[in-house]
DNA sequence: GCGATGCAAGAGCAGTGCTCTCGTTTGTGT
DNA sequence: ACACAAACGAGAGCACTGCTCTTGCATCGC
C-alpha cells in the first residue's frame, strides 16, 4: 500500500519536484526553452546535476511537465474570463475571452511558444497533455453554447463534403449543439491562437501597430465566423 | 574592385558556402532546427569544425541564412500558384495560392517551422529577412488587387478606431486599395498561416480528420473576410 | 619573386544531457 | 529491534555541442 505514498521521504519527494519545476519554470520565462538547462537548474538549487534525474528521467520529461503547467495556465485564465463575463451577452464574452487569453499569450511568451510554437525536440506531445491542452478550447466553446441557448447563434453553412466530418466533430465534443458549428469552432480556435502566435513572435514588427484595436476587430470578426453577434459595431 | 569577386579563390568561397547551406539544409529537414549541428554538418562535408567559420560566424548566422532560404521558397512557391491561376476567378486564385502555401508547409515542416514557430535563438529576425518574408503576403495581396480590379471586392467595414492605423497600413504596402482592406489583409494572413501552423504542428490530432476538406472550407470563409467572393459555395 | 591575405586543421575551453558507481539515508517486513 | 530493500545524493565520466586561438600552408595582388 506505497500508493498513498506517507511519510517524510515522499513528502520531501514533491517537495522538490515542486522546487525542480519552479526554478525551470522561472528560467524558461525569461530565456525560453532552448536554454533551458537541467544542470543550471540543479546548480541553483545547490544539487548535483545528476540527482534531478531521480525526479525528471529526462529533460524532455521536464519541459513535458512545464508544457501541462502552461495549458493548465491558460486554460485558468481563460476560464476566468468565462467565470467573469458571466450574464454578458455571448458577443462580449466572446471578446473577453480572447482578450484574456492575448493577454496571457503576451504576459507569458516563452511559455506560449512552448505550447504553440514549434514542437522543440521531436515532437509528438503525450497523450498526459490532452486535457490541459483542451480546455482554451473548451473555454471558448462554452461561449457559442451559452449563445446557442440564448437562441442568439446563427448557425453556420457547411458544404456536403465536410457534413461527416462535421458530425463526428460535433460527437466528439460538442453533442449538444449543431454539428455545422463544430468545424467553424476548430477553425476559429485555430485562427486565433495563430494570430496571437503572430504577435508574440514578432511577426506584427513593422506592419501593426495599433495591436490592441486591430486584435479587437480581428476577433470580432471570429466570433461573426462561429456565429455569434459581436458586441462593437465593427 | 573585390566588388566583383574575381579569381577561383571567390568561385570556391561561395560554392562552399552553397554546399554548406545545402547540407545544413538536408539535416534540418529531417531533423529540426534544435539537432542541427555545425560540427555534424562540417564532418559529412570533410572539413574540420572551426573552417566552417570561415563561411558562417555563428550558428544563428548559418540558421538565417536557411530561414532567407525557406522564405524564398514558400514565397516562389506561392507566386507560382498566382501565376498559374491568372485568368480564374479571385476566389478560385485565392484558394490556389492557399493551397500551395499549406502544401509547401506541409512538405517542409521544419522549415515551416524555423520561419513560423517559435523564434529558435534570442529571436530579433534580422531585417535582411523581410524582403523574403514578405514574398508570402504580397502573393495574397495580388489576389485581392486583381479582384479589386475587377471590380469583384466587397470592402468590408473597419471600426473608428482603426482608421488612422488602416490608413497607415494601405499606405505602407497596398497603396493603390482601399484603405479599409489593409487591416482585413493583415488579419487574413496570420490567420491563414496560424491555421497551417496548427495543422503542421499536430494540434489537430484527434480533432481533424479531413483535413484537405476542412482547409478548403476555413480558406473560404477567410476569402470572405477580406472582401473575395469565394469559388465553392461552402 | 614577395609580402599580405584567405583558408584549413588541430587543440582547447566551457558548457550540455545523460549514465554509472558508490556510500548513505530512509522506510518496511519479520 | 534488526535486517534487508529501496530511494537518494554526489562525483566521475562519456560523447557531444558552439566557439576561439594558434599554427602552417596555399593563393592572390603587386
């Protein structure tokens, strides 16, 4: 019976688990996960470099567990968004939602491009990361629900060759609504992290400026994708 | 008068470099930018690691010159879809020129990736880059130029607050559109290119099936966002 | 022909991920 | 209470990296 692990011994276990994660963690935000270096982790926290290996098997195990903690992250936040705009009409909580997660994106760019950016060391995320993964998503989908429950979504086309697809889609995750917004929600969930990706990476440098209106009117027009009213008149 | 790099001294120098480049290229390609190696790239070529410095001051000197490469050969690629579509409808080009973007995208992943993922070093791309990397998005401009032309362009809407910033965007690269396009091509762009990232990058795993058919779809409803009326009835 | 320059090779530095071994500490079953 | 097993920390070491410096050689302009 170790599966409730008492005693000392596992109690200083998580302990520094917990000390490994936070000290990478507090590397990877202000040098990106390149850098990201076990053995200057290990220094700072004044062990030798190979007893990290009793807690992380690897480095890719690490920057595993900091890719969960980043969706986990966001997914708060977004779903802080959600909590906070509750009762508003679907258009502005769409836009709160966005913002909120823009705003995450920017507070935090390392961690985004963890997450979003390009896959670091050959790829293939685990199958552990799927639930923090899902829930922006999910954040996001809650708002073209609330929406649709309101009687305020307009239901979007989808053409015969994408009807199967969509159906599956909508069994997948969204039995509860029309299966044609199930593609438009995939899409649109798309979109935006790629346009949030595109500021964070600087692609914005020289050509937007005025970031934070043009992410407003870009996002309304999301919400017009997915069916929903935006709130500004744009 | 070196400007002209007479001599077989010059002719060695720069077929060199070319077999550098070339060599680095084929390992990136199969193996990501983070494995790519100087002094791997040195052995295969027969040389000694410290004479590739001859050729490329540092690595990040060598990884930009590979990421000039990647966006010239995205941006030909996608010039080439507009040249072999001129003549068809704007929202048929529209999703020509889509198309190719995402094949070419989804035939180079770790290029797609060195260009649109995460910034690899301490990012900053170096601004002899931008020429090449705005090939991409001019391709797509050209496409709406032509629909505007024909007279075939919805301008859509653009929110007070984003007039002056609109302005200053069509005078900076569309100055012969309406101004209200420029934000609308802005946002199109990174979107288009978010939505292939996602797709390169596996996000869609276990969410989209269909993927040719759902990108058609969701290039559609972009073409309608710039003001293109597009091909299929999606 | 002769200096000046460009170039290749080797050694070397500091750093990395990771493995193995060796005592030591801690927890557990008898 | 004792003994055994598991977990643990530290150190040495391997193979690798980007990059620098020095040394000798080939090439170029004059």
């Amino acid at each position: 019976m170790t599966s409730t692990p008492h005693g000392a011994r596992a109690r200083a276990r998580i302990e520094i688990t917990a000390a490994i994660k936070e000290e990478a963690r507090r590397r990877l935000a202000e040098q990106g996960a390149a850098e990201l270096s076990l053995r200057a982790v290990a220094r700072t926290l004044g062990m030798a470099s190979s007893a990290i290996y009793r807690y992380f098997p690897s480095r890719d195990d690490l920057l595993t567990a900091l890719i969960i903690d980043a969706y986990d992250s966001l997914g708060e936040t977004a779903e802080a968004a959600l909590k906070g705009s509750a009762g508003a009409a679907p258009g502005e909580r769409w836009t709160a939602v966005c913002e909120a997660i823009r705003g995450w994106a920017l507070a935090h760019p390392h961690e985004y491009a963890l997450i979003y950016g390009s896959p670091v060391p050959g790829y293939a995320a685990p199958a552990t990361t799927v639930p923090a993964a899902s829930r922006v998503g999910f954040a996001l989908i809650d708002v073209v629900r609330d929406a649709h429950r309101a009687g305020e979504l307009d239901v979007p086309a989808v053409p015969a060759d994408l009807e199967a697809e969509a159906a599956r889609m909508a069994a997948d995750f969204v039995p509860d609504l029309p299966p044609a917004v199930a593609p438009a929600c995939v899409a649109v969930w798309a979109q935006l992290l790629g346009l949030i990706g595109f500021e964070v990476f600087g692609q914005f440098t020289r050509i937007v400026e005025e970031r934070h209106a043009f992410f407003r009117h870009t996002v309304a027009g999301l919400a017009r994708t997915v069916g929903l009213r935006p709130a500004d008149a744009s």
